[in-house]
C-alpha cells in the first residue's frame, strides 16, 4: 500500500481564514491530497508553545462537515479528547460520519489542555476514565438499542440514527510507552502527532511487539511539521527551530531519546528543505511502515497556498500508485 497524504488545516491560530479553512478542500482534492484533518480544543489560546497567541479556533466538527459536504476526502481529527457527554459526542460523530459517507478517520487521546476538561465542567485528572468511557460509549452506540453502564452516563435501549460507523478508524494519539499500550488495548492504530524518528523508532518497535501479542495490525500516521524553500537552511530560518526543540525537551517521555539540541535532533518531526528534501525524509517515514502523513505547514503561514501548490505538484507524485 502506498503513502497517503494529508493537510493539518489552518483552521486555528492569526493566520487562519475564511477561505483557508471553508474553501480549500475541493482544492486539496485536486492536487492528490487523501485526507484533511482537525485538531480539538476549548478555550484555545496557542496551543503549543511554539505557535504564536491567538483565540481564533473554527469547532473542528463545523469545519470537517464544510471539507465532508465539497470534496471526497477523508477527514479526519487529532487529537479528539474527552471534553463532551459521550452521547452528544456519538451523535456529533455518526452525523459527521453520514455526511462524509463514512470518510472519516478519529484520532484519539487523553487530552493535555487543563483549561478545556475545566470549561467543559470536567476535571483533567479524570482525563483517563473519560477516555475509556468515550470510546466506549463510540463502540456500543455504533449498534442499535446499545446500553452501557458508567462513571459519566449510563443507557438502555438506546438507538442513534445516523449512528457511529462499526468500522470507525481510531487510532490513539501520543508518544510515550502508555500511549502505545492504549492504541493497542483501544484502537486500531498509532497517530503519534510531531514525532522525532529517534521516538518514533523506539516506540514503533514497542508497537509491533504489543499489537503481535494482541494479534492486531496496527495503521499509523504521523504529523510532521513541513517548511518548503530554496534549501534547507533558507527552509530552517523559516521557522521556530528553537521552539520546537524546547517543546522536544519539555517531553518526559521523550528524555531517552534527547538531547534535542540542534534541527538534526527533530528530523520526522520537522521536514525542511527543498521539495527533493522533502521526498528523501517522507520516503524515510514511508520505510518505517508509516502509512499516512498529515502534513503540517503552520510554521509557514507566510506560503501557505504555495506550499500546498508544490507539494502537490513535486512532491506527492512521487508516491502515486502507478
């Protein structure tokens, strides 16, 4: 099976616009992308540190419906977190599931914004009993006349039409030993967002030997950040280097891998260069059974739409199917 390709979508953040979150699927679609994805969030501020401040955050299901509803794309979030009751998140997802004729992958996950589980009237300590509960609660409702027993809701006989898709995708968003054994215990793969090939290497192992005890096969997808230059060190001076390594560094799990002390260190997590460069570190991914990248251009703004012309022109031809 061949690389997949799809776009983080600016809807988020300064730079984030009408035309660039409601208009570009069909355009995306053209130009050889599989997919667009979403993040989720409540009260968002930035995000990560090295994202510049803002407030301006499109609802992710508002923006997935409009890609859904133009192009045949897949669409897709990451990370979705347990911020909803889990019976409006179940129909909230069978609807968005119908519209997009069953194109939709979730990525799923813990949470790491204390603010958004406290505006959602939750506590992120709760964090993981409310993730094992919304993904419950997605499985059981995907069939009519589901029940389910509780810390957060209890049903009987309960029968949501459009429903969440039996066959729904979801794959367990973080990259820590923990995350790996909840995409096995609860997912059907591995999506461990901005990810650094000395983690990714360790982890993936942990992976594969998990999921062939549980007898599973697990897809995985990455999002690495991606400048587009003349070169790679006009592509470098581009972005936040620093703040991606100090982001790098703030990782717990991650301190085996370190020291993350220059842009070599962030090498799957960053792709920049020209869009041979680019070719070379997708094929590494590509080589490491990576199965769908999510191409992530927030650190260029700037080029935004011309990034995505010559990806889809220079680079994603490189992985068609013949």
């Amino acid at each position: 099976m061949s690389l997949s390709f799809g776009l983080l979508v600016p809807h988020f953040g300064p730079h984030s616009t009408w035309d660039r979150v409601f208009a570009i699927g069909p355009r995306l679609q053209e130009l050889g992308f599989s997919s667009a994805y979403f993040r989720d969030q409540l009260g968002f501020t930035g995000g990560v540190s090295f994202e510049n401040p803002s407030h301006h955050f499109v609802d992710p299901f508002i923006a997935m419906s409009a890609v859904a509803a133009t192009t045949e794309l897949t669409v897709g979030m990451a990370t979705l977190t347990p911020i909803r009751p889990p019976v409006v998140l179940a129909q909230l997802v069978g609807s968005l599931a119908h519209l997009a004729r069953g194109r939709m992958v979730l990525g799923v996950g813990l949470g790491g914004q204390p603010n958004a589980f406290r505006l959602a009237g939750l506590s992120v300590d709760d964090r993981i009993a409310l993730f094992e509960e919304m993904v419950t609660v997605l499985r059981a409702t995907s069939h009519p006349r589901a029940s389910h027993r509780g810390a957060q809701i209890s049903f009987d006989d309960l029968t949501l039409d459009p429903a969440p898709p039996r066959d729904l995708t979801l794959l367990y968003c973080g990259s820590s030993l923990a995350a790996i054994r909840r995409a096995v215990r609860f997912t059907d793969g591995w999506f461990p967002g901005r990810c650094p090939l000395q983690v990714f290497d360790r982890l993936s192992g942990r992976l594969k030997e998990e999921a062939g005890a549980a007898g599973k096969t697990m897809r995985i997808a990455i999002v690495p950040l991606v400048s587009l230059d003349r070169s790679r060190e006009l592509a470098l001076a581009k972005v936040n280097v620093e703040g991606i390594l100090e982001e790098s560094r703030r990782k717990p799990a991650w301190r085996p891998d370190g020291p993350f002390d220059s842009a070599a260190d962030l090498r799957g997590a960053l792709i920049a260069g020209t869009a041979d460069d680019v070719i070379e570190e997708l094929h590494q991914l590509e080589s490491r059974g990576v199965d769908e990248v999510v191409l992530d251009l927030r650190e260029r703004m700037d080029a935004f739409e011309e990034g995505i012309e010559q990806l889809g022109a220079e680079v994603l031809p490189s992985f068609a199917t013949p």
